[in-house]
C-alpha cells in the first residue's frame, strides 16, 4: 500500500465564486498550524498560483488532463503525498466546465471536492444548485458547500433551513471588501500588487476557521510509484536570464524546475528596474502585463539596448505574449497611449478591449508536439511569415504563430515545457530550430 495523503479539491459552479479565496485562506492557515500544503491549480493560470504561492509558502504546481496529462498529474501528486502534510487543489471555473474539467480530474483520482458558491440574491435555489452539482454526476464525492458573500445572519438562516438533501452544509462567508481579491483582465491581480495580502489572508481565516474545513481533507491512494521520469543534461552550463518583475511575470513554476533538470541555471533580472541584462547565454522574456507599464518601458532604453545587442549577437531568446509584444516596434494601450519598444520584430500591437484569443494550443514541431495555452487581449501586425502554426485541439479554428528571427522564437502561445523536453532545450540551446 502506498502512503495517504490528506487531500481536498475546492470548486464551484463557476468562476468567480471565491475559490481562490477560500483556497489561499486555508493553506494560510495550514502554514501558520506549522503544516506543509501543496497546492495546486488545475488549468493553464498564472495568477491564481501567486496567491496561493504566497499563501502557502511552496510553489504552486498546474493540473491539468489534456496540457500537463494524467501521467505527470498522477507523478506531481505521488510527489506531493510523500514529501506534504496536505494536498490543497483549486479548481477553474466550475466544477464540470471545460474538456477535460475539474470533475475530470477529481474523477480520476478520487479527490473530495468542496463547492463554494455565491449566494448573493439567493435563498432555496443554493441548495438546488449544490444538489445540481452533486448528482450531475453521483460518483463526485461532494463532501460539502459554502455559501460566500452572505448579505447578512438573516440570509446565512435562510439558506441554513434548506434541504440539501443529505448534502454537507459547511457554513456562510459574509462579504467583505477587507477580503476580497481584486481584479482585472486576464485576471486576479499579482500577489506583489497586493500590499495586504497576508492581512487579507488572516482576516479570510477567521471567517473559515469556525467551520473546521480542515476535517473535509480525506486520505487518498494515488498511484503507487508512477514511473520516473528522466531528463537529459541538454542545458548543462547554459546561463538562461529570465525577466521577472510586474510587467512579466506569467511563469508555471513547473517550467523553471524543467530548465533546471535540463542542466541550466537561472538568472532572474527585470526589464522595468534594470538598465542591463546579466552575464547569460540565453534570455527568456515570459508573458505578463507590459501594457500597464508602457511608459517605463519605454524610458528604460538602457535595457532596450541590452536585449538588442543580445540578438545582435546571435544569442539565443524566447518570447511569449507579453514578452513577444515588449519585443515589437510599438505597443498602445487600452487608453490609445502608444509607447516605442524594442522593434526587434518587425510589427505593432494594440491592446483591445476584449479577449482576442483564448484556448489550449498545441505545435507540432520535429521533436514532437508540445502543448500550452494562450490568453490575451491584444492583436498584432506582424510582418513575418509564421514557422508554424499551433492547433486550437477543441476548436476548428487556426491556433497561434509562432516566429523565427535569426536566434529568436516567438509566440502568443504558453508552453508548458514539461510537455516536450527536447522542443523546450532548443528554445535556448545555440544553433538550433
């Protein structure tokens, strides 16, 4: 018999219902008991995981079926039960949204689930949701559901006195702005934005803890020893500087752990605060916000130069989404303020006022196919003829470009590298693609 850990999965009906929240509230609370919580996010974000990351004080690790697959979903969670005290995993939008979904993958390894549900403006039809949620599919083992932003006692009573069919009711969160998370597009704003996150986070703890949400957790046999993984040296003594500030800061912490199994070391340098890069053989500049920062941007030619003579070189560098745009000629904002960027590639961006593409991707190249994810909200005129295309896998649609320029790869799509080692090594290895 393998070990059992004590795991819980929390979902909802939807996005926006307070998942992150409650997620980030009780891993707190397990670190500050003197606990060690992995957590995880199931789907493609990058911003949720910097809030449970702080919250828990451990890298936050993606599950997902289809990018990272069942296999290496069943390994990072092998590795969790042996090394953690408590699994914590958040789900994406609602319990049974997406293919694969949330459900899915508590399905598939038997995880308890906990729904939260928004019950703003309802009284009886949260309890018909939550039974909506439990038998939609009767094998998800529900152990119980909260009920966030409550108005007032009052209304906590009056969804008390439902019937919930046999269905746990755990308790009412009250609404409250000193806890609430804040948003914008593309998502929950960064944990380093945020300058009473742990406030926040201990004030969300008083409201969970009279719940006892910590007896939800159950012991759960995950596979026994799935097979090891091996990765090859392909990146030994290869420098990778990698951009990390407010302005890029989009990275699965997954894809750091790839490159340093590879072999290479990581530098960490910022395009907003530093006026050169870092002695490295290779850059990576990650997607992010560099539409909110233009300006800085803009000012910053030291950096600029930097990144231009490393190209100039023949030096290798990767850029994705935001990191893609900082590296065109010009980028304009939501607000028509168009800034002067590195025009390394040749094009324009405009950021938009809506979603301009959103799905999983995936790129056939001649080391086998790789799989991510793209979401933005900017259209780009870019004059080059794309290397490849990606493949949307759940749309009849073409999926992201992705550019070649002399030592440069480029792209809108998030790579999850870990979905092929030997496609990731080239992206920073001299001399190749």
């Amino acid at each position: 018999m393998s070990k059992k850990a004590l795991s819980l999965l929390i979902s909802g009906i939807a996005s926006n219902q307070g998942k992150t929240t409650i997620t980030a509230c009780l891993a707190h609370k397990l670190k500050k008991d003197g606990f060690k919580v992995q957590v995880f996010k199931i789907g493609p974000d990058f911003l949720d995981p910097q809030i449970l990351e702080f919250a828990s004080g451990h890298h936050v690790k993606q599950l997902d079926m289809w990018m990272v697959g069942d296999m290496d979903c069943s390994r990072l969670l092998h590795e969790a039960y042996i090394s953690m005290d408590y699994i914590l995993i958040e789900g994406v939008m609602g319990l049974y949204d997406g293919k694969p979904s949330t459900a899915d993958l508590a399905l598939a390894f038997n995880i308890p689930v906990i729904a939260v549900i928004d019950a703003r403006a309802m009284s009886g039809s949260f309890a018909a949701l939550t039974y909506g949620l439990a038998n939609y599919n009767n094998k998800i083992n529900l152990c119980g559901v909260i009920a966030n932003r409550i108005a007032s006692k009052h209304h906590l009573n009056l969804i008390q006195s439902c019937d919930f069919k046999g269905i746990k009711f755990l308790g009412g969160i009250e609404e409250n702005s000193e806890i609430a998370i804040n948003s914008r597009h593309l998502g929950l704003l960064q944990a380093n934005e945020i300058s009473d996150l742990d406030t926040k986070l201990n004030l969300g703890i008083k409201s969970i803890e009279q719940y006892n949400l910590i007896d939800c957790f159950e012991p759960v046999e995950f596979r026994k020893n799935p097979p090891v993984k091996t990765y090859p040296e392909s990146l030994k003594n290869i420098k990778i500087g990698i951009a990390h500030d407010l302005a890029f800061s989009f990275l699965y912490s997954q894809n750091i752990s790839v490159l340093e199994k590879l072999g290479a070391k990581i530098v960490y340098f910022s395009v907003l605060n530093d006026e050169e890069l870092p002695s490295i053989d290779s850059l990576f500049l990650p997607g992010g916000y560099p539409e909110l920062y233009l300006s800085k941007l803009e000012k910053n030619k030291n950096m600029q130069e930097s990144i231009i003579k490393h190209y100039q070189i023949n030096k290798k560098i990767y850029a994705e989404c935001g990191g893609m745009l900082y590296l065109m000629e010009t980028l304009t904002d939501i607000n028509g303020k168009t800034a002067k960027l590195t025009g390394i590639i040749p094009g324009q961006a405009v950021m938009q006022g809506k979603i301009s593409s959103l799905g999983y991707q995936e790129l056939q190249t001649s080391y086998g196919n790789i799989r991510g994810h793209t979401f933005h909200y900017s259209q780009s005129k870019i004059n080059l003829q794309p290397l490849a295309l990606a493949k949307y896998p759940n749309k009849d649609i073409p999926g992201e470009a992705l550019y070649k320029i002399n030592s440069l790869i480029a792209t809108y799509c998030h790579f999850y590298f870990d979905s092929n080692i030997d496609f990731t090594a080239s992206l920073f290895t001299p001399n190749t693609i």
